[in-house]
C-alpha cells in the first residue's frame, strides 16, 4: 500500500500547479493529477494536485519505467557514479568527426564478435542515432523512400518505379513526426494534417492489415507484393494494447518481404529490452532478419533520450540528407555501453524473461477476480498488458487514482480500437512495464498494490 502520511506545503504545491500550466499539455482534458516529487530504484514520489488529498504525496512502484525508458529505475548508483568521469573524458564530437567513445560502443555492439552480431552481422549493417523513437522511425522511412530513389538523376531507380505501397498495421504507433503519422490508421491523429508520404509524383500510399492475424498475409502478398516497398511492424504492438502475435507469424512475415522484395523494418522502440532478450524479433529458430531495426527508450536508460537507427549497408540517405545534431554524441555512447555492461554482468533480462512470467500469471489471476475491470492480460517479459471492460474505460482516471492511492503507478495504451475483417474492437489497455532491476519481491508488492486498487475502483463501476 502506498505511504501517504505527508504533505507539501502550499507554496511548492501552488508553484508545481503553475509550472504545470506552463507546459504543453498533450492530453487534453485527460492529465493525470499528480506530480512527481522525488523517486528512488523501483520508488516513485507522487503528490496529488486536485481533488480533497491534494497536497498528500504517495509513495508508489513504478510500474511503468517512465514511458518504459528507465529500465534501471531511478537514480541508479551505477550512473551516478560514472557520470563525473565519463562527462570529462568523451567530449563533445558531431557525427562528422570520429570518436573514441563512439567507436568503443559501436564495436561493442556491432563489431567482430559483438553483443548484437548474431542478428546484424558485421559490415552489413550501420548505425545512425537520433533523439527520440519518433525521429528514428522517421529515417527508418526515409531510408525507405531513398531505396527508390536515384538522387543523382532525380528519377526512381529503374524497376522501382511502381514500388509506392507500404504495409503497416491496425492500431500501431510509430510516433507522432510527419512521416510517422501516415503508418496509423486512427483518423483522429491525423486527420488536419499534411500526409508526407503522398506529396508530389513519387509519393508513397500506406495500406493497413490487422496486425497478429497470420491468415490475411498471403492473400494481401499476392495482390500487391509486386507495388510493396516496405513493410513496417511492431514485433509486440505497443499502444494497440500489448498484442502478441502467434508464433510464426513473425518469421512469415519476413520470409514475405524476401519473397517479393520488400524491405522489412522493425519498430523496436518500446520492445527493446522488456521481452526478456535485447530484440522481439526472435523466434525459437533465433533472430528474424531485418532491413531496418529502430530502438529507443530503453537503449537511454532513463537519462538519454535516444533512438538507434540500425540499417542494411546498402539503404543511404542522399548527402547531407539526414544529418542530426546529437547523432551518437561520445558522452551517450559512453552511457550507453556503461547500461549495457551492467545488464550483461547482473543478467537482468534473462532473470526478466523468468520473472515475466510470474508477472504475468499474477496479472491472469487478478483479470479472472475482477471481470467487471479486466478483459484480457497479453505480454512477454516485463511487457504485459491488461485490457480493460467498456465500463471501466469509460471510468479511466478514477482507476488510476486508486491504483497510486494503493501504491502502484502504470501507465494507459490507447487500444487499436475498431479494426477491419470483423475483429473485435480493441479497448484501453493498462501497460506494467517495471524496470529491469525489478525482484521477485518488487513484482508481488506491484500486483498486490493492482490488486488492491482494483478492488477499490471496481465498486464504482457496478
């Protein structure tokens, strides 16, 4: 249960509210009433602005990992510690000189013998960085676009030229940059807005599948295999609400792509790191290849915000195209090679990937306790997702009061909605996603705390 025996004072809870005010707010009537006030590992301070507690803070588990990007919770030591000499040696290079901080990372990862060169062999692929998932997606798409195209005659590459369909998939989310848009199918995100993909004679046109359902991706590979450019998939759809796709559905996917000479891209952003491995485009015959695989959030570890853009050799970008000012910058590589020693060393995702599961039958049981509030609990690893009941959609916020008044913050996807081929339409979906330094005995406090605060909601619904 949440400790809530504390107040701030008037003052620093009138200046919170103002810098509140002062901020975009991206959630329209939707933003959620607290504040964080401080947080420690798998600890987060919370302090109520509205309502009769307001000013009352709330010690709670953080279940979410800040949008799934902390995977070392709050404050970790190891970064703390680190941070002084790091910050002095890696100075402050663009992409356009070399580095050693950049160079070290980069073999580590990709190089001869790397961590990642099982899946990315090495000198077949290259890296790019960006700032957030959003970005990364967007040059994922443009090195898409450019596969097409001969910047040096300013004309589509010869047997190109009808290549102007990509696939993408009901419900997902890519991020919310120009390009990005045009992969949702959800009217509301972009209806208003100029679709990038369509400008101009060689524009690209976006067809949407429901994503996870094995039996539609012949049928469509065979009508317009032969105009595909690409495809672009969420190993696990995020937003849509944790949805998982069978086993083999993945691999036929890519096996497709080869087949009819698509290029393949993997929107890795939210799966890197939760499945209980680095990558979820994996299967039990090993990784599933790519032309094009975007990670994000937790590759940042909390403190950078990051995306890798990790590409064939032979997918470029015209001169100059896509240059970023914070592109693998020495400091965030050196963070970054300092996050992954530290996983490596402790083990955590392979203890992930066992705690997972616990995680998720705990999940299961509370969903089969309280049907008026849970629908389904999808997920792998420190991935899971509970899908709620219409009535308890309807009742959102009052939900998430109770789980911070019991001890828990989570996070809300926003469900992929209605969905074409007669599939049921896909409500709210509540994400548990902790930190990877989450124990066995973090998980059991988290569920008891979701427990406790479903029961709590669940009398208001009724």
């Amino acid at each position: 249960m949440a400790r809530a025996d504390a107040t701030i004072d008037t003052d620093d809870l009138l200046a919170i509210r103002a810098g509140r005010d002062l901020q975009l707010n991206h959630y329209g009537e939707n933003q959620v009433p607290f504040a964080q006030v401080g947080g420690t590992g798998m600890t987060q301070s919370l302090v109520a602005l509205e309502g009769p507690d307001q000013g009352r803070t709330y010690d709670v588990m953080d279940a979410s990992g800040s949008y799934g990007s902390a995977c070392l919770g709050a404050g970790h030591p190891l970064f703390s510690a680190r941070f002084p000499s790091l910050w002095a040696s890696s100075g402050c290079a663009t992409d356009e000189l070399g580095s050693r901080a950049r160079s070290g990372f980069l073999n580590t990862c990709f190089g001869p013998g790397g961590l990642w060169t099982n899946r990315f062999p090495t000198g077949e692929y290259r890296v790019s960085g960006r700032n957030s998932g959003s970005e990364g997606m967007e040059l994922a798409l443009r090195l898409v676009l450019e596969s097409r195209w001969d910047f040096r005659h300013l004309a589509p590459y010869p047997g190109r030229e009808d290549r102007r369909v990509i696939l993408a998939f009901e419900g997902a989310w890519h991020g919310w940059t120009p390009g990005a848009q045009a992969l949702t199918n959800r009217r509301h995100y972009r209806l208003g807005l100029p679709d990038a993909l369509q400008e101009g004679p060689w524009g690209c046109k976006v067809q949407f599948l429901p994503f996870a359902e094995p039996g539609l991706l012949e049928g469509w590979f065979r009508e317009h295999g032969a105009e595909l450019a690409a495809v672009i998939v969420e190993p696990i759809q995020g937003d849509a609400g944790i949805l998982v796709p069978p086993a083999g559905y993945l691999r036929t996917l890519e096996q497709l792509c080869r087949r009819y000479g698509a290029l393949l891209v993997a929107d890795e952003v939210l799966t890197f790191g939760k499945t209980g491995q680095f990558f979820a485009m994996t299967d039990n015959q090993g990784p599933i290849p790519t032309d094009i695989t975007v990670i994000g959030k937790s590759i940042g570890f909390g403190i950078e915000a990051l995306s890798l853009v990790i590409a064939r050799k032979d997918l470029t970008v015209r001169p100059s195209g896509a240059v970023a000012t914070r592109d693998l910058r020495p400091l965030t590589c050196a963070l970054v090679q300092a996050g992954l020693d530290y996983l490596l060393a402790g083990h955590l995702l392979e203890r992930s990937s066992q705690l997972g599961q616990t995680l998720h039958a705990g999940l299961r049981d509370i969903a089969a306790e309280c049907p008026e509030v849970f629908r389904e609990v999808r997920g792998l690893g420190y991935l899971q997702g509970m899908e709620l009941t219409e009535p308890a959609a309807q009742a959102l916020p009052n939900l998430r009061r109770r789980l911070v008044e019991k001890g828990v913050w989570v996070e809300f996807m926003a469900g992929a909605g209605r969905r074409s081929h007669g599939l049921r339409y896909l409500l709210p979906t509540m994400r548990i996603a902790p930190p990877l330094i989450a124990t066995a005995d973090d998980l059991d406090r988290i569920l008891a705390a979701i427990l406790a605060g479903t029961r709590a909601f669940q009398g208001e619904i009724r």
